[in-house]
C-alpha cells in the first residue's frame, strides 16, 4: 500500500513539475515606448520622454553599458520620479539589464532632493518578466508596475 502511495505521488510530481518551472513570457512583445505610454496616460507627471541619446548618458556614464543587448527602450522622467523599460533579444541579458537599472537607482538616491523625492528613489525598485526589464522609483510605484505587468500578460 505505502508504494502505490509514494509511485501515486511520484507521478503527480513528474505530472506538475514541467508547469510549476515555466518560464515567464510574455502574452504581448510591444516596444517599450507603448507601455511607457500607457504609464504617461495615468501619470501625467511622467510624460517627459528622453531621447536616447539622453537616456544611454544615464546608464553609460563611463561607456561601460552594452546597449547590444536591449531591442529598445524607453525612460520616462518628472521632477516626481523616473520610469525605465526595456525590451531586451533575450531574457538570457535580463540580468546585466537589470545591474544596470539597480546602478541607475543608486544614482537616484544619490541626487534625490526633498523629501518626496527621496522617498520614491529609496523606494525605487527593478523587476523583470521575460525578455523584459524595468524600474519605477515613484511614489506610485505600485501602480506602475501593474500597468506594465498587466500589458505584458493581457492576451
């Protein structure tokens, strides 16, 4: 009886396994600019797009990012905070991206002014979703996030 019991479980696990070490991947793939704009559409205070020549002297002060590694991007700023996506060719580089984001976060801390500002930037954070990688330091960090995760995940 206690070995139908343990092959009975060893099967269910076999069974579930491939399903609970999916990969994340995204429903959608749009450029960075669009879900950028889905975030400017409910904050207003983030419509200042960088060009991306801007946008590279942020994370490339020292000319050490390698920007290979990103299909495109976008950087959204206000004097209330900063949003950054990016799309990258492979998930495989979400890492890199995402040092690089953390590095930008740093600097952000850094230079925060007031105390609003300093909030959003202690509270900034980087996440990832697939071939995705992103960071919001604002107050309404939250928000931001579900407006980019939900974009990605809608089908």
């Amino acid at each position: 009886m206690f070995k139908r019991f343990i092959i009975f479980v060893s099967i269910i696990f076999i069974m579930v396994l491939p399903f609970s070490c999916a990969k994340k991947e995204p429903a959608q793939n749009p450029d960075s600019d669009i879900l950028a704009n889905k975030i400017s559409e409910k904050f207003n205070d983030l419509s200042v797009s960088l060009d991306e020549g801007k946008a590279k002297e942020l994370f490339d002060e020292n000319n050490d990012a390698d920007f290979s590694k990103i299909e495109n991007f976008s950087v959204k700023q206000s004097e209330y905070g900063e949003t950054g996506i990016f799309k990258l060719y492979s998930d495989v580089n979400a890492d890199y991206v995402k040092a690089m984001a953390a590095k930008r976060i740093l600097k952000l801390q850094a230079e925060a002014g007031g105390l609003d500002n300093q909030a959003a930037a202690n509270n900034a954070e980087v996440r990832s979703y697939g071939n995705y990688v992103y960071y919001v330091s604002h107050g309404e960090k939250d928000k931001i996030f579900k407006i980019i995760e939900d974009e990605l995940q809608e089908k």
